[in-house]
C-alpha cells in the first residue's frame, strides 16, 4: 500500500532513523574522507574575495558567538558561521562532488553541522551521523528530480542542499519527527540557486546561503515556528515549482533508503583538481595525451575538445578573464594541462590567466558537444581530447567515464593529507597543519567540537600580519608568532 503520509514527514522519519551503529563502515570512513576533504578547502577558501566581501558587509559577522569562522580569527553566531564558512568551502571550486548528485555534497552540509555542533557541545560522532542522513537526503532528492532539474539550471548543490542541510541540522539536534518534517518544509521555501551564476562569486554564495538557511531552519522549527506539512507535494510545492508536472518521481527519494547508504556509490569523487567538475575528464584526457604521445605545447596546431553535451553548458567559456570564470572554462583547463601537465590552484590566479603562452593555446582550440554522447545519465562525466600536431599526426584521448575508472579518488591514501596541506597552508602556519590532519583524520573520536573549532582559527598574529601590511604595504613578518585565537 501506497504510503499516504506527507513527504516532509516520511523523509523525516527516515532521517531520524539514520544512526551510527546503523552506517557501514564505509560509509562511515567515506563521511570522514568527506569532512576532512572539505575542511582543507574552507582553509584555501577562507582569503579568497567572495569571503573577504562577504565579511566586509555590514552586519555580517559583526557580533562574538561560539562558532569559528574556518581559517579567521574570530568565533561568531552559528548563522554567520554557516554562511562565511559555506561561502569559503565552495570558493575555489576544490570540494567533492557526486555524479548522481550532480553536485557538491559535502559543502551543503559540513559548515552549518560545525557551527551547530560547536555552540551546542556535540561529538564528532554525532556530526557523522548527521552528515550521512544530510548525503542520503541531497542525493536521494537528486534521484527524484533530475536529471530535468539540473537540465533546467538549477544549482542542485544549492537547491537540494538547503534541505539536506535542514535534516542533518534536525537529526544532530535530535529534533523529533514533527519538528524535522517542519524544518524541511521551512527549507524548500528557501531553496535556490541559478547556475547562470557560475563562474562569479555568486556561485559559492549559494553554498554559504544553503548552509545558513539549513541551519536556521532547523532552529526555527525547534521553536515552534510552522510549515506547511505537504511543502513538497502540493500543487504549488517544491516538485511542481522546481521541475512541474511528469519531470519528477517522488517516490525515487524513499525507494532504497540506505540500502545501500548513498555515501557508499563509487560516483562520490574527491577533487584532484580545483575547478568545475565538469571539466575533469577533459583534463585527464589532456594529461593522458600529453603524458603519452610526449606533447609539448609548441607541438600543438589545433585542440579540439568534446566534453559530454551536459557538462558544456556551463564550461563554454573560450577567453576566461578571471579565476572564477578560468574554473569553469574547459578551454583554459585544457590549455594548462598541455602546456604543463598539471592543473593547480596556483593556476587560478590573476597573473596566470592570461599567460601568452596560453592565449596561444587557446586560440588554437576549439570546444563543442561530443557528438555521441547523449543526454542519458549513463557515460556523463566523459571527454574526448584531439590534437593535431606540427609534424602531421592526429592524436585523440576518450574519457568514457571518469568515475569507473577511479581517476577521481586519489591514488595513495597520501593523497587526502597532500592535499589537505597544500590547502590549509593558505591560511594556517605549516607548523601547525600536521596534527590538524592528525585530529580531522581521527574525527570520530572527537568529543569537544569547540576544542576542534580552536585549532581551525588563523593565529590572531596571522590576521594581524594580514592587516598592518594590507594597510601599509610593508612587510609584518618580524612579528613573533602567538597562540591560537581564543
């Protein structure tokens, strides 16, 4: 029999039934790989321009509270936390991604179930709980919606992810089965996020805006605060509005519940490099190309590149101008793993983009929708790269797929710490970055979150240094370094 219960409360019940005797243990370490991947991205994050401006706004961060802000000074509210520190997770561009998703799933959820657990003395165990019901929520929604959802230009990790990042506030809060049904309800209200905002600063603020309107709605519907019950379902509900009649299943969002748990699909990927996933199996195309046929970038006459027909709609940009528009050129990604075999953060910068050696590249290539590859979900996170080259050859690398050929995970469990390093030291002294991994890599075991949230704060020196040479253009090195910020 056809269950007749409203959708909010059904997912709640499901979400309140997620415990951590009840994850596999690969769930469990996928939820760990997951968070510690996303806490070094926040630290790379944390000085770039969309979080600078974001605390320059008035009445932003303006006030003490418990939660650190990731890779700052200062602890504030819970809600400018989850805001700054979910705007500062998606910055770069550099966190993981699901191919079911179609999205970030990690970014909705670890900023705001920080800033909660924080303030309200909650165990690292507990925050992997929470974590899991949050995945297992975006990507079953995913399952019902797309792929007309994404086709139509929502931002998934946005959309879905404010209400994955309500029912992970609500399970970490232990909210009852009413009051988690209420807080989701509240969040489909305030979902959004339109990927014609890719490649601006926009795009990461939809994350730190998902994570703040989880949050808060989580805390509003454990005052008492009310919702419609059939928020999804109704005529003018989530479903309807978002994707309208016949492009959606509902039922796909229950169908399989944690059997197995969605942190298990081999379709979630760390980033090996920091810009829009949808360029990844081009870049590893190039790299292979280059790799195996000895390219060099005088050998190049012409490129061109045929990405999967839904992963160019929102990478087509041939001249990017700034970093975040480079992030989502499959153009520029291209060009830089021919010319250097490598794609790194160091190469979103200003000064880069517009290397002539680059340019060059760039003018000689050429990007459009493979031809055959369709618009089914099977085979999406595909490429093919040719090049032809100044002695006459016709050289071609095919991508069927990135994801079953695990060239998203990294290949040495070195890798997660390398990266991790490589992004913390942006806002933490080296010093002090190995027993942080060391704490993240044991995060199950964390009983004081505040204790953790200390070891994420820039030393106050840092922020001093940053301040004093910002306004006087010298150099502030000869200040010792201090203690950690309070």
């Amino acid at each position: 029999m056809a269950d007749t219960d409203p959708i909010a409360l059904r997912l709640a019940r499901n979400i309140r039934a997620v415990t951590h005797d009840a994850l596999s243990p690969k769930a469990r370490t996928r939820a760990v790989i997951g968070i510690v991947d996303t806490v070094g991205v926040t630290l790379a994050g944390a000085g770039e321009d969309c979080v600078q401006l974001l605390l320059a706004t008035p009445g932003v961060a303006e006030h003490d509270g418990p939660s650190a802000l990731i890779g700052g000074a200062k602890r504030v509210s819970m809600l400018d936390a989850a805001l700054i520190n979910g705007t500062a997770s998606h910055a770069l561009d550099y966190d993981d991604f699901s191919s079911v998703f179609g999205g970030h799933q990690s970014v909705p959820l670890v900023a705001p179930l920080f800033a909660l657990a924080e303030a309200e003395g909650k165990s690292g165990r507990e925050v992997i709980t929470a974590y899991a019901a949050g995945v297992e929520t975006e990507i079953r929604l995913a399952r019902a919606v797309h792929w007309h959802h994404y086709d139509k230009g929502w931002h998934p990790t946005a959309t879905l992810g404010t209400i994955a990042a309500a029912g992970a506030c609500a399970r970490l809060m232990k909210l009852d089965e009413d009051a988690t049904a209420t807080a989701l309800s509240i969040a489909a209200s305030q979902s959004a996020g339109l990927k014609a905002n890719f490649g601006t600063m926009t795009k990461p603020l939809h994350i730190g805006n998902c994570a703040r309107a989880g949050l808060l709605s989580a805390l509003l519907a454990r005052q008492g605060y009310t919702a419609s019950a059939r928020a999804f379902e109704h005529d003018q509900g989530f479903f309807e509005v978002f994707n309208g009649a016949g492009n959606y299943d509902a039922e796909k969002l229950f169908e399989g519940w944690s059997a197995p748990w969605e942190l298990e699909d081999d379709g979630l990927a760390l980033k090996l490099w920091p810009c829009c996933g949808s360029t990844h199996a081009a870049i590893a195309a190039a790299l292979d190309l280059r790799k195996d046929e000895g390219l060099t970038a005088d050998d190049i006459v012409r490129i061109e590149v045929l990405p999967h027909p839904r992963r160019l709609k929102h990478t087509d940009a041939p001249h990017p101008r700034t970093a975040l528009q480079a992030k989502f050129s499959v153009q520029y990604v291209v060009a830089r793993a021919l010319a250097d075999g490598a794609v790194t953060l160091r190469d979103f910068e200003e000064d880069r983009i517009a290397e002539p050696r680059i340019a060059a590249l760039l003018d000689k290539l050429v990007a459009k929708g493979h031809p055959e590859m369709g618009d089914s979900t099977d085979g999406q996170w595909a490429a093919e790269v040719k090049v032809e080259t100044t002695d006459g050859r016709h050289l071609s690398k095919r991508i069927d797929d990135l994801m079953a050929g695990g060239r998203t995970m990294p290949a040495a469990p070195s890798a997660l710490e390398d990266k991790f390093e490589d992004c913390a030291k942006r806002a933490l002294p080296e010093d002090r970055i190995f027993s942080l991994f060391e704490r993240m890599e044991t995060f199950e075991s964390v009983t004081d979150m505040a204790a953790l949230g200390r070891m994420l704060l820039a030393p106050a020196v840092k922020a001093e240094k940053e301040r004093i040479s910002a306004a006087t253009g010298e150099d502030a090195d000869r200040l010792a370094e201090t203690q950690w910020v309070p």
